[in-house]
C-alpha cells in the first residue's frame, strides 16, 4: 500500500521545528573541483552536522514531534550509523531512550558515537538487513517506537531542508547528486526541487555492489541485490517503500558508479575540500565525474551526505 508522502509545506514545518536545534550547513565551491569536473561545483557540506552526517535533520524532527506515551516508551532503530547517530542525537536532545541496532561489523566511529549519546547498541547480523530485522522483532517483544530509516514521512521531510538551503542559498543550480542508501534524502531533495524549482535535475548514486534500490527503481518493482560496498551509507540490500515510490515519479537519473570510483573520489573530496568525508559522501563526485560530458556547463550541487570515516578507513584509503 502506497503511504502518504511529504509535501514542500511538510519539509518546510520540519525546518521551522529543527531550527531551534539545527544550524545550516554550508555550501562551500572549490576550484580544484570545478576544474576537475569541467563545471561549477559546490558542496553540500552534511558532514558539518552535530552527528556528521544529514540523517539528524530527520531524527529531530520525528522525536521532537513524539507523543507523550511514545516519549515513555522509547524509541529503536537499525542502521550501519549515521541514521542511528541520528536518531540517538534526537533522543538525548528530547530526554528519550533510544535502542539501535547495527550490524557486527558496523563503523566504530559511528557505534562510539550512539552510545556516547547514550543510546543502547546491539550488535547484531552481518548486514544492515540482519540487524534491521533484530531491531524489528525487539520492538515487538519490548514496545516502543520503531523508526525505520526510509519509509518515515517526518524523516524524508526532516533531510529535505538540505535542499532548502541548497536553493535558497544558490537559486541558479542546475544539478543536485545525492548518494542513495535506502533513499531517504534523495527523496527529500526530490519532493523540495520538484516543486520550488522543476527544471532542477535531481541525480541519484548508489554503488554497484550494493544495486537493490537503483534496480528497484529501474524496474519499477522492489528488488533485493547484493550487499557488498565497503560505503556503509550506501549499504542496503533491500529496497524502501516510501523513498522508492518519491523517486520513481521524481528522480531524474539514477547512477552506479565502482567501488574504486568511489575510492578515488572520496580521497579527492578529502584532499580538496580539506574535510573529513565518507565513502557515501563522495559518491555523489563518482557519478558528476561518470556524467562529466552531461553536466557540462551545469552548475552542479554535490552532497557530502557525512563525514564519519574511521581511522582504519582512513589508513586503507590512503595506503
């Protein structure tokens, strides 16, 4: 069943509610970008974020809108990191127990930094999926509030104040690239582009080791794929409902790019922008740099989704 999806005056309450908590992040341009890309290019800078990466806008916006009775409960959540960061954040802000659960091999960063805001980790499966389905059948057992990182209106329209900023603050770009996992900020960009500014071309990436929602989205259907991308923000398996029924009307381009794209471009975000950014994050210049031909002579945003890179990473990344 088709759910109700965020409008602009959905993501434009959510921005009144976040403001209070939440700063704008920058948008920053660098030449050594534009000359790389043959284009004008700016930089959505998400990895400024109190928790490093978008996905707060969203956890504020749900927790803070939460009935007493669900405040008491509690809230759990699955994800790889960021969304856990995220909703753990809002939970501590808003005096609520959070519970997350996180696949085995999770980001130690992002682990150290939901229980550091006191949330309740449990490290569960090899796999976002796995441990979404642990986090599923313990708020069953236990109640409380599940907060499934996609297919939640409050969080698309929360992540879709990005694209406010975005256009408000450069009204004339053309192209917005944005990493998708499950899809929640690409269809928060899309909701807010298609309806302020329509000519904007809205542009998806995803790995090609983790393909399940570009494929979802290009056969129109929901399709379960591999998850093999070392992009934790990328990591998905299986499709969102809510986020894919946004993207299949609003999306204008989907990308896979290789896991040595991403590579690349993650230590060009790093060394360019002199900012710490996640696989994830960098994406979005894999695909500008698959699309160059295409953008150019575009004015080109690209959202750095996060910045929670492990020192681990950062070695292998750079050895």
């Amino acid at each position: 069943m088709n759910q109700p999806e965020p409008t602009l005056g959905d993501v434009l309450d959510a921005r009144r509610q976040i403001a209070p908590y939440l700063r704008p992040t920058p948008l920053y341009s660098y030449p050594a970008l534009d000359e790389v890309l043959g284009t004008t290019a700016l930089v959505k800078h998400e990895n400024h974020q109190p928790v490093g990466a978008f996905k707060v806008r969203g956890g504020v916006n749900l927790v803070s809108r939460l009935a007493p009775a669900e405040r008491e409960a509690g809230v759990l959540a699955a994800s790889t990191g960021n969304h856990g960061q995220s909703i753990a954040y809002a939970a501590r802000l808003f005096g609520v127990s959070a519970t997350i659960c996180a696949p085995q091999g999770a980001n130690p960063v992002k682990v150290g930094s939901m229980r550091g805001l006191g949330a309740e980790v449990i490290l569960h499966g090899r796999d976002f999926d796995e441990a979404r389905e642990r986090c599923e059948a313990l708020a069953r057992e236990r109640g409380g509030r599940y907060i499934h990182s996609g297919d939640e209106p409050l969080l698309i329209a929360g992540v879709g104040t990005e694209m406010l900023e975005i256009l408000e603050e450069e009204p004339r770009v053309d192209v917005v690239v944005v990493p998708i996992g499950g899809g929640s900020g690409a269809a928060g960009c899309c909701v807010v582009a298609k309806t302020m500014s329509p000519s904007v071309r809205v542009v998806g990436v995803q790995s090609e080791a983790a393909p399940a929602a570009y494929r979802s989205w290009k056969e129109g259907r929901p399709v379960e794929d591999v998850m093999e991308t070392y992009a934790e923000g990328l990591a998905t398996r299986v499709p969102f409902s809510l986020p894919q029924q946004i993207l299949r009307r609003l999306l204008d381009n989907f990308v896979l790019v290789s896991e040595d794209e991403i590579r690349a471009a993650q230590r060009q975000m790093i060394e360019t922008t002199r900012n710490m950014i996640e696989a994830a994050g960098a994406a979005p210049l894999a695909a500008a740099l698959r699309l160059r031909d295409e953008l150019d002579g575009r004015r080109v945003a690209l959202v750095a989704s996060g910045g929670n890179v492990s020192p681990q990473q950062l070695i292998e990344l750079f050895a």
